[in-house]
C-alpha cells in the first residue's frame, strides 16, 4: 500500500516548511519584545516588511498561531498575544482518545494513568507545602461533597476545586493548568463514552477525606496511599462502564 503524501495536492513541501519558519519568527518576535496575553502585535504590513513575506503568508501563519492560543485575531482590530492556554491540547487529546481507542481498551484507562501519575508525585510535595487554612477548605469542600451525595446530587465541581486547591500550595501555575487540561480531556471522553453519575458518592467522599486526613497528619506516604485508591478507584469504574463501547 502506497503512502499517503504528507502534505495536500498541489501544495508543495517548501510551503508548508516556510509557514512553520514564519510562525517561529513571529512567536521569537513576542518574546523577543516581551509581549504579554492581550498586546498588540505589529501590523500585517509591519510583519511583512519584518519578515520578508507576503500578505498571505503573514495571514497564514496567524491563523496558525490562533489555532494554538498563541495569538488572538480581532477582525477589525488587529492581532493580539493570546492566552498560550492548553486549550489547543485538550481538544487534540479528546479527539485522540476518542478516535484511537480499541473494544477492551477504555479511553479513559489512559487519561486517569496520566492524573494518577501527576497526583499521586504531587501529593507528596503538598504534604510539606499546605497550610491550616487549605486543609480547612478542602475539609469543608469534603463536607460540601458529602452533603451533595446524601442529597442524591452529583458533584463533579467540587471535586474538581478539590483537586484544584490541593495542589495550589505548590505555587505551580502550570500544574494547575495540566491538571485542569486532563480533567476536561477525562469528562468529555467520559460523556461521549456514557459514563454515568458516581454510584457509590459515600466511598468518592471517604476517599477524598482519607487524602486530607493524611495530610493533615503531614503524612506522606499515607496521602500517596490515598491518592492512589482515588484513582484506582476510578480506573475500575471506568473499566466497568465503557466495556464493549464503541
């Protein structure tokens, strides 16, 4: 069997590699003028003059920089540096999950490897870096977990402002994002897959406490013990609901 070309007909390589060179000048350019999320770039007709391009081209590579997040395009306005978020990830690594996965081999096994090797590292750095005043919110976020799970409602919220407080003692902004980025990768799959309401929100709420008990006790291998039947727990469910799917 042939091989498919690696770039459309009637678009030659040369293209595609100058575009992918455009958009690392304009990208150098940003730092390089130390931009910030929502400055202004220069002007179509300065990048041109900058980077010895054409108008298309210039267009072409911005196109491509907002498909990242890189930079924003106000039709009207100009072009703006973007947020940088992990947006651009997440979408790809839905659609990845979603499109490579194989009968037997749940989608969501993956993802939950990832945020279980994450968390349960990370977990071990909290232990020394949280504070009175976090553990007491993560206690009260457990409460407001219990009190949703003894009414019958899901809380799938509070457990992800859970996870999002546990790990902001580190003062990590990028372990906030990834964490976020796989979290919204993980409920997507897990829509499109039928995942359904916890059955069994008494133990989600039992092992979320245990995860603070052991903290407060600054307890570290205890809390990546806890963290670690979190997950496992999770893995189980998701192997049990998705089975046979798709």
């Amino acid at each position: 069997m042939s091989e498919e070309p690696r770039f459309p007909a009637g678009r030659p390589a040369r293209d595609r590699r100058v575009s992918g060179q455009i958009q690392g000048e304009i990208m150098q350019l940003i730092l390089d003028r130390r931009l910030g999320p929502g400055e202004p770039l220069p002007t179509e007709a300065e990048l041109m003059d900058r980077l010895g391009v054409s108008r298309n081209s210039v267009r072409e590579a911005l196109k491509a920089l907002q498909a990242l997040d890189i930079v924003e395009i106000r039709h009207g306005y100009g072009t703006y540096v973007g947020q940088a978020s992990l947006t651009p990830l997440v979408d790809g690594l839905t659609f990845r999950s979603l499109a490579r996965h194989q009968p037997g081999a749940p989608p969501l096994g993956e993802i939950l490897q990832i945020r279980e090797v994450l968390e349960e590292g990370l977990v071990r750095r909290v232990a020394d870096a949280i504070g009175e005043r976090e553990l007491r919110a993560l206690e009260d976020l457990v409460a407001r977990m219990e009190e949703a799970g003894k009414a019958g409602e899901p809380f799938p919220e509070l457990d992800r402002e859970f996870h999002e407080l546990l790990y902001r003692p580190l003062g990590n902004t990028l372990v906030a994002q990834l964490l976020g980025a796989f979290w919204n990768v993980f409920h997507r799959v897990a829509e499109a897959q039928g995942w359904t309401d916890d059955p069994s929100p008494a133990l989600t709420v039992r092992r979320h406490r245990d995860i603070v008990t052991a903290l407060r006790a600054r307890d570290v291998e205890a809390a990546q013990r806890a963290m670690t039947d979190h997950f496992r727990g999770i893995e189980a469910r998701a192997v049990t609901e998705t089975r046979g799917v798709g």
